[in-house]
C-alpha cells in the first residue's frame, strides 16, 4: 500500500497536499478522542505525514 499512496501524493496539487494532512490530523484526532487507538491507525496517518512534507519541500 505504500507505494500506492506515495504514487499518489506526487501527484497531488499543494492544496490537496495540505487537504490530505488535515485530514489526517482529524482522523488521528477523533481516533484517539474515542479512547484507546489503535496505535497502527494512527501510525498509518503519521506516515502519510512523513511522505507530505519532503513533497511539499521537493516542490519549493
């Protein structure tokens, strides 16, 4: 799966970028709101995360 999604942030425009990180901060958030997360949900969100920043980065 990771391929598939790092295939797929190249591709997306600054706005989805920065549309795809809140996002994930509000799954992480409601996520761990409802009490005792799953830890690999929310790594799986912090990792979409790590792979939109060097873009957002390679792009300046």
């Amino acid at each position: 799966m990771g391929l598939l999604i790092e295939s797929h942030i190249n591709s997306l425009s600054e706005n989805g970028l920065m549309l795809l990180v809140e996002d994930a901060e509000r799954r992480i958030g409601s996520h761990v709101a409802c009490g005792d997360p799953v830890e690999e949900y929310v790594d799986h969100q912090k990792y979409i995360f790590s792979l939109v920043q060097p873009e957002l980065e390679r792009r300046k």
